[in-house]
C-alpha cells in the first residue's frame, strides 16, 4: 500500500533555530517507528514534528485532517494504543513503538466498518471534514461502552466539532452502530 | 508543527526529570500530556529549548492511605481520574471535575499534574501574533496589556482555567512537590502566587509528585459546578466548588470551604462568606446571602467577552445553587441509608 521507508522531515536550518539542550546545539533527529493500522513505519523526525504531519506528510495518509492545530477541533483524532487522542498536539517522538489507528484502519477491503455504514445511512456526513475525527472517536467509545446512551455519545464526541451536521445525524449514527432500538435506520 | 527548534529528552524517573530541569534552568519545560504546553508553543507564547517528556514514567494507580486520605500520582490522567471506581467513591468531587475538562481527547491525553500547572489564559495571549496584538504583551516580556492597557506596568490580568484545582482546595487537599532537594508538601491553596505573570508558586525545576486528600468525615457533603455557555469543550465562566461539613442534625453547618475558580489569576476562596456559614443552620436565605458576598468580594477579571457585572451575576446565582445542591446531596444520603 505505502512505501515503508526513512524519510527526512524537516532539515530546515533557519535563523529561527534555536538553542537546544546543549547551549548552541540543534536538537537531535530521531528515528522512530510506529505501527499505523497494522503496518510498521520507521520515520525520522525532529522533536517539533507532530504525529499529524507524520501520518499524512510522510507516511501519506491523509483521511486523518488537521484543521485547527491546536487541539480544539478534533478532525485530527486517532486512536494511540486505542485511545482517542488529537495527532495535532502529540509530538512524533512520543509516539515511538506504538500501536496507531486511523480513519484508513476502519474498513477491511471494501468492507466499511459498522460505524461507518450507519454515518452513511443517518447522513451523518455532509462536507466530511469532521467525519475522520468523528469515527475514531466513535470506535474508541463503542470498544469501551457497546451500548452507550445518547448522553454518553454527547460526552464521547464533546471533543469533535462539525460545523454542518447539527450533529444530531452523528449521534443517531452512532446509536445505529451500536444495534439499539431508538433510533430508525434512514435508507435501510 | 512548532515553528522553532528545540530539543526533547524522555525521562525514565521524576527525579531524572528534576536533574534535566534543574540543568537546562529557565530554557527547559517539563511534558506531561501536551494538551496546554504544546498549543501555548504553537503560539510561540513559550519557547523552551528542551522539553523533558514525562510520558515514559508510569503513574501509581490512586491508593487510600492507612489513615484514610488518598494519594493520586500527578502523572495520573484526567481519563483516568474520571472512570477509576476507587476516585469516583472516595472523591467523587475529584471525579466530577476531571469529567468536565475539555473533551474526551483531551481528557485522555493530559494529566492531572499538568492541569494544575497549566497556564493562565487571555484572548490576547492565546492566538497567534503574526496578525494582530504582535508586540509583545507583559506576560511575553513586552511593555504593553492589550485589554487593560491602564493597568500599571507588569501587571497581567489573565485568568487562571484549571477545572480541578477548585475542587482540590475546597477538599483541603495537598500536593507533594519533588525538587533538587527532595520532597516537600504544601497545601493546594499555596500552589497560587495570584500573580498572572508568575502564577505558580514552583521553581524551575520543582515538579509535582502527588496530590493527597484527606480523608471526608462523617457528615461531608460537596457541590460542584462548571458554568459554561455550551456545555462542553469550554473553559469555565465560573467553577464553583463548595465541602461542608454539618453537624448531625444536617442543617448546621460545622466547617464550610468555599473555591471560586476560572475568574481570576488563580482559585480564590471567599473566607468571609465560609465563615458567615459556619455555626448557623442552612436555609436558603443564609446561603443566598452567602453568595452575594462572594460575588462582591471575588471581584471576577472581565474575561472572554463577559464582563465584570456579568460574570459577578453567574457566581452569585450558581454558587447559590451549587450550595443548595450539597446540601440536598446530604439529605438523599440520609434518605438513602
Ligand atoms: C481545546 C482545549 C480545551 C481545554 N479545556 C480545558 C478545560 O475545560 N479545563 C481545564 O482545566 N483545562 C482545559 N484545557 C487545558 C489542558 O489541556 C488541561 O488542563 C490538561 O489537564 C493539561 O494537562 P497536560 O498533562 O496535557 O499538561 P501539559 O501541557 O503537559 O503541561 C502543562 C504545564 O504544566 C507543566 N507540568 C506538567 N506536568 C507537571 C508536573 N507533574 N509538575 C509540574 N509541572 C508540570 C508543564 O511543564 C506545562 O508548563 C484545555 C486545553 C485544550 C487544548
Ligand atoms: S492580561 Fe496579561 S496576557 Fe492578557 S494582554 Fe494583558 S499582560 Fe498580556
Ligand atoms: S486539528 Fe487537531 S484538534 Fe483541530
Ligand atoms: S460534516 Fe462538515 S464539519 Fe462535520
């Protein structure tokens, strides 16, 4: 699928670089290696690069967004050993040796996950830049809690904004997923 | 990405992480879940040339000590606080305020130790300063405050956001602070200078180890409120947390501990209005009064587009509430057994 290989991110040696831990040093490039969706990656990688650019800039998958860049927003959400957490504020270095999911991860084939059936079904998508943040964030809830109450869909996606749903769409997506009886599937 | 350079070591101990601090002095910031630190160096409001990553040092899972009080590894996250059985039936107090912090995310992602810790906010601080308010404010080293520029020199009123520390102080809680020297302990309160430019009273190279609270006596009832305007993924327009003590009649209030948070450059406790509780029987006349009180004297910094008079009405009518609501909390657990 992606080339698996070492890439050099950011080599730029500005007069904006600044003192490293060593007074006059530049910080040092790591090596790191991540399991994203299965498959190992070895990237190397200054300390100021988030785990955001890593995935969609070198290890080029771009269904995971970056919108806000500063932890607000959510579209960066994947999952880090299967907790949602935001690509945009985490560093890439702390990410060595773990275990990623991203929106990529979901289907299996063609295969949508449930998840993301029922986000079609509700017409829980409509300009689709939340929605990569909305799945993940809706998979980490229904692993930990397979039944949850619309108000624990609320608290679970608190951290995701959408801009053109209303979300109501989204968490009756989200009910549908679960198998629960209070919530009509659309097109089915 | 973050536009400077800077370096970044992990470390294996807390006490590691001292030395690494202590050597760096000034140019180094401890990492803890990034969700504060990492966007205020997006912004370039901080530049530190190290960072010294806490994400490899494993958290003790919260314990009740012999004499009954509990003990939370500041590394502990606020998902982890929220969900963990033992927090939510000894401090549910505890509980309650990590579960209204940011969002699920967020939550995941940062600490406790780092919620304490994180900065002071203001409109004009947090963004970036390439378009607008680009000289440097006094909390950047400038020489001017954006928002209340008749303010005297060096003083910055921003407006300190932490969900948690509020409830932490009216459960009269300590922290232990690890630093070059060892240990020490001081009360949460202590933890504030009241100072926006320097708001916490640590060093550079001090950290927080633990918090412990002690144990709830018989007759401990508690309230606690975020007000917001959405509800959810929204700093606070007033955190209200409120610890009772009531004598066994449970009506007179025996000891009261009062926080307002997210209103000024740190926690404030209204000591005045605590006391006007204290010996008297609960009705809602007296507890209305108490409100008012704090109101007036909190003095709430105009923040995020409310104003003084706005903010000053939301303590007042929430505190009430947040009073009435512990004391119903008492009368459902004596209804209840
Ligand atoms: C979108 C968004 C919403 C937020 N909403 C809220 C909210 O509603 N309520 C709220 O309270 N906060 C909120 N925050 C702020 C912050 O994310 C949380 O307070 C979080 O708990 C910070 O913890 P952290 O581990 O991520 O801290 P970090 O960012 O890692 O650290 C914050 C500061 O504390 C220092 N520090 C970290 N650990 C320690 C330690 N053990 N000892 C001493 N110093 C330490 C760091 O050096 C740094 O200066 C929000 C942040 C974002 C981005
Ligand atoms: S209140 Fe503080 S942070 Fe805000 S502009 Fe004034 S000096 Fe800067
Ligand atoms: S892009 Fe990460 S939270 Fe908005
Ligand atoms: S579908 Fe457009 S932001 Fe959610």
């Amino acid at each position: 699928m992606h080339e698996t290989g070492v890439v050099m991110l950011d080599v730029s040696k500005g007069k904006d670089v600044r003192v490293g831990a060593v007074a006059g040093a530049q910080s040092r490039t790591r090596l790191i290696s991540l399991c994203v969706n299965g498959e190992w990656h070895e990237v190397a990688v200054k300390p100021r690069i988030m785990l955001v650019e890593v995935i969609r800039d070198t290890i080029g998958l771009t269904g995971t967004k970056a919108s806000c860049e500063s932890g607000i927003c959510g579209a960066c959400t994947v999952l880090i050993e299967g907790r949602p957490v935001l690509a945009c504020i985490t560093l890439a270095v702390e990410c060595d040796g773990k275990q990623i999911r991203t929106v990529e991860g979901l289907a299996e084939g063609e295969k949508l996950s449930v998840v993301q059936e029922a986000f079609l079904d509700q017409g829980a998508v409509q300009c689709g830049f939340c929605t990569p943040g909305m799945l993940m964030s809706a998979t980490a809830l229904l692993e930990r809690n397979p039944k949850p109450t619309r108000q624990d869909i609320n608290k679970a996606l608190e951290g995701n904004l959408c801009r053109c749903t209303g979300y109501n769409a989204i968490v009756d997506a989200v009910l549908q997923a679960s198998g629960q009886e209070n919530v009509k599937p659309v097109m089915k | 990405m973050i536009l400077f350079d800077f370096d970044y070591e992990r470390a294996d101990t807390l006490e590691q992480a001292v030395a690494l601090l202590a050597r760096l002095q000034g140019d180094a910031r401890a990492l803890a879940g990034g969700t504060d630190l990492l966007p205020g160096m997006r912004m370039e409001n901080i530049r530190p040339g190290l960072l010294v990553s806490l994400s490899g040092i494993e958290p003790e899972a919260p314990q009740v000590l012999a004499d009954g009080s509990i003990r939370i590894d500041a590394l502990t996250r606020l998902a982890t606080l929220e969900n963990s059985e033992l927090v939510r039936r000894v401090v549910p107090m505890l509980a309650q305020s990590a579960h209204v912090v940011g969002g699920n995310q967020i939550r995941q992602m940062g600490t406790l130790g780092g919620n304490l810790c994180q900065e002071v906010r203001c409109l004009h601080l947090d963004q970036k300063h390439d378009y607008q308010f680009v000289a440097p404010c006094y909390k950047r080293g400038g020489t001017c405050c954006y928002p209340f520029p008749r303010n005297a020199p060096e003083v910055c009123w921003s407006v300190y956001m932490s969900d948690i520390a509020p409830a932490l102080i009216a459960l009269n809680a300590q922290v232990e602070i690890l630093g070059e020297t060892g240990t020490r302990r001081i009360d949460v309160e202590a933890l504030f200078t009241g100072n926006g430019l320097k708001p916490l009273a640590l060093s550079q190279a001090e950290l927080l180890r633990a918090v412990l609270i002690p144990a709830a006596a018989p007759g401990f009832t508690w309230g606690f409120h975020k007000s917001t305007v959405r509800g959810g993924l929204e700093f606070g327009m007033a955190v209200l947390a409120v610890a009772l003590q009531l004598a066994e009649d449970g009506r007179t209030c025996t000891d009261a501990r009062i926080v307002v948070g997210a209103v000024r450059e740190g926690p404030v406790r209204p000591v005045a209005a605590e006391r006007s509780l204290i010996g008297k029987t609960l009705d809602e006349e007296r507890m209305e009064q108490a409100a008012a009180d704090t109101s007036r004297v909190v003095n709430p910094l105009p923040h995020h587009g409310f104003s003084k008079r706005h903010l000053m009405d939301n303590i007042r009518v929430h505190l009430r509430r947040t009073l009435a609501r512990a004391l119903q909390r008492a009368r459902d657990q004596e209804a209840g057994r």
